[in-house]
C-alpha cells in the first residue's frame, strides 16, 4: 500500500459520496455590481448545461473584470418531453451562477445539425436570422460557442450557426472563443486557470440540471477534466516538451479576433491564463 493507493482509495471514496449529494436548491451565489455599459460576452450553448460546463473563462470575466455574460439558449435538446423542464432548469442554473439568459425561441431553435445545414436550407437560413439578430443587439465584445468539431452533432450545428450568422454583419467586430467538450481541439491556443472555488460553483449551478445529472452524473467528473486539460494543455497550449504550468484545474479554449468578416489570429503559440492575471486583458483589439 503506497501512497497513491490512498490517493486513488480516497478520490473514489469522495465520488461515492458525492453521489448522495443534494441536486440544486442552492441559494443564489454573491453577484459582482456591474456597470451599465459593462461589456457583454455571449455563451452560446447548444444544450442547457454547456454554459457552466465550459464557462469558466466567462466567470471569470464577471467575477473579475466586470463583464455581463449572457447566456444564449440555442436549443432546449431533442427530447421535447423534456424541453419546458431544461428550460426551468436552465433558468435556475443562470440564476445561480450569476448569468443573464436568453430564449432562441418557445422551445429553442430545432434541428441545429450539419445535415440540417446542407439538406434544409430554408429552415437553416431562419435560424441563422434568429442567432444574427441576436448578435446585432446585444453587440458583444466576447462570444463563446463550440469549436468545428466538438463530435456531437448539435455543438457542430451551432458553430456553423453561429458562423454563418456572423457572415451576414457586415463590419461586425468581437472575439471569438472556441470551446470544446465532447472533442478536444486539434490547436487550442489558450489555457484558463480555474480555482477551485470557482470550479465548485460551476458544478453546484451544473447540478440544477437535475433531469441530466440524475440520468448521468457527469458533473462529478468535471474536476478531473479540468486536470485533465492542465496536462494536455501544457504541451498542446505551451509547445510540445515545455513544463507545464502549476495549475490544478484548468479550461482549453481557442481565442481568435472576428475582424473584416472572417477569423483572425490574436498571437502566434499559445498562451497561459492564471488566477494572477485579469481575463479581460487578453480580449478585444
């Protein structure tokens, strides 16, 4: 019996436990005052839940530069016996963590899918008109949405949504940022540090997502995922052999400007994120 034995005895034990936990009915966490013109970032999310689930960057940027992050609903999922009952859980996550929320559509945009895209231009072309006003609108400085190749059929569809929907703004400026969930990305070029305090409460708003996390409990899991990107993200980030950072948990994200109508590379390599440093500092012109 060495000592990593009663690392991995000890870490099981936890995750045993934590099962027992209670699910949602948290009080809503401290909110930072925000100025009326505070920039806006935007999570478009193509489930309830992946606002948390990859949100760390933008609780940071509330937490610690002031932003107003808004999560955009763009779907409420496939099963529509359950698409009133995301939608409430999704309120009482954003109204946890501290995002504002908005609604795509009564029951979220429908069939947010590549074939979608190449078979059913008309409907495509409707849904890209919602995801474009949208943007119009609120005007953000930041937006978060999946990278092309997230494996899950609907992230895929709301990268290409949200694309496309940027192709038809002429002049329209703001940073992207990549996520990724159910597929790494093949160049991720930035590593978030995340606390651990903040990490507990992405999971504590995750667990409003009752529905889901009763049917499978992924929220227990996102500790290690998040170490996981600390040893993936130190080379594929910080160069193939570098040292990586002393980070304990960590989200990988690919920052890129939206500029003259198409992406634009904000720095060459890849950069790490830590709790030393102010988010906002890495984004806008």
């Amino acid at each position: 019996m060495t000592p990593y034995h009663q690392l991995v005895a000890g870490l099981a034990r936890l995750l045993t436990e934590a099962k027992h936990y209670p699910l949602g009915g948290f009080a809503p966490l401290p909110r930072p005052a925000l100025a009326p013109d505070a920039p806006k970032a935007l999570i478009f999310s193509p489930h309830p839940d992946d606002e948390v689930i990859i949100g760390g960057l933008a609780l940071r940027l509330m937490r610690e530069s002031g932003w107003r992050i808004i999560n955009v609903a763009v779907t409420q999922g496939s099963n529509k016996a359950r698409q009133a009952a995301r939608w409430e859980e999704l309120k009482n996550c954003c109204q946890h963590i501290g995002f504002e929320l908005i609604q795509t559509a009564p029951t979220g945009l429908e069939k947010i899918n590549p074939k979608t895209r190449s078979q059913e231009p008309q409907h495509w072309q409707q849904c890209v008109t919602v995801i474009a006003q949208i943007l119009q609108r609120e005007q953000p400085r930041a937006i978060f949405f999946p990278h092309d190749a997230d494996w899950n059929s609907t992230h895929i569809g709301v990268h290409h949504l949200v694309m496309d929907a940027l192709r038809t703004l002429p002049g329209f400026v703001c940073d992207l940022v990549e996520t990724e969930y159910w597929a790494p990305m093949a160049a991720p070029n930035l590593m978030v540090e995340i606390s651990a305090q903040d990490l507990g409460d992405l999971i504590t708003a995750l667990t409003f997502h009752v529905g889901e996390v009763q049917r499978n409990p992924y929220h227990l899991s996102l500790p290690a995922w998040m170490m996981d990107n600390v040893r993936r993200g130190g080379e594929v980030v910080g160069g193939q052999g570098g040292a990586a950072p002393a980070f304990t948990f960590a989200t990988l994200y690919r920052l890129r400007a939206w500029r003259d109508g198409q992406p634009q590379a904000k720095w060459e390599g890849g950069r790490f994120l830590s709790l030393a440093e102010k988010p906002h500092l890495l984004l806008g012109a």
